[in-house]
C-alpha cells in the first residue's frame, strides 16, 4: 500500500465537442468533478467504484469512434488494463464498440434502472456476461431483481 492518497484515485477525463468528440458518462458515482474548461471536465473515482464510459467522435464524413466501457476503478497494487481518457486504467467489466453495440448496452443499462436497479451496484459478473454475449451476437439474459439479490447476499460474505 502507499502513503500517497492520490495512488487510489482513477480519473476519467470527458470532453464535449458537439458532433465531434463526446466522451461521457452514462452512469457512476464521482468523487470529485474539476472543470478545466468549457468543453472538458475530470472526474475522480475511488477504488471499487464502477462507472460506464461511453466514447465516441466524428468527422466530416460520420462517425469515426463508437465505445462503452464498463469499469471498475482499482486500488493500489491491483492489476489493471488502459482505457483512453482514463487514468490509470481499470478492470473492464464490458467493452463494446460500434454504436451498434453500444446503443445496445445503453438498452440492457435502462433495463437495469427501470427495475430500481442502481447499474453501479449490478453484479461484475453480469456486466461481464452481456459483453461475451454481445460479443457472440446472442442477447444477453435480463438482469432480475433475484439475481440482484442473490449478487448482494454474496458480496456480503465477502
């Protein structure tokens, strides 16, 4: 472990260039929000937070970057993988590209909510089991309010 406080922060960085870069969050629980400047803003997550980071930029001729990644940030000494825009990376629970796809999971994410389901408390195991799905071109299976607390009696064991 390290005495530097800041080693157990993730920071994602969003940018908002009207139908040029989009980088935004579509769900997660921020501690801090600094604004840099009138088109980007840095969040800071800390260790175990889950966030979804959706990615995507055009040019003249359409869209050029389509992504949604689901992550969980890490602490100090965890294994992580890079994602651009975040630092220094996370545990991708679900990467997706083509808009596509990502619209796809913005449908499975609303799902989640429509039930009172917080996406951030969902299970990792669920976020991972819709990105192979996707992967595969197969719909993944609905994320139930039993599952959600079968997920909330097994993190309590823990």
């Amino acid at each position: 472990m390290t005495d530097d406080p800041s080693a157990l922060i993730t920071t994602v960085e969003l940018t908002w260039v009207e139908k040029r870069v989009e980088r935004w969050l579509r769900f997660g629980r921020p501690v801090a929000d600094t604004i840099l400047d009138r088109q980007r803003r840095v969040l800071s997550f800390v260790p175990g937070s889950v966030f979804a980071f959706v990615r995507w930029a055009a040019n003249e001729y359409g869209t050029v970057e389509s992504h949604i990644d689901i992550v969980r940030t890490v602490g100090s000494g965890e294994d992580y993988q890079t994602i651009p825009c975040v630092r220094p990376g996370g545990e991708v629970l679900l990467h997706q590209g083509s808009w596509r796809r990502v619209q796809h999971v913005l449908e499975v994410i609303d799902a989640v909510e429509a039930q009172d389901i917080d996406p951030i408390e969902v299970s990792p195991d669920y976020w991972r089991h819709v990105h192979h799905r996707l992967e595969a071109w197969q719909q993944p299976d609905p994320y139930t309010k039993a599952r959600h607390r079968a997920w909330l009696r097994r993190r309590a064991l823990h």
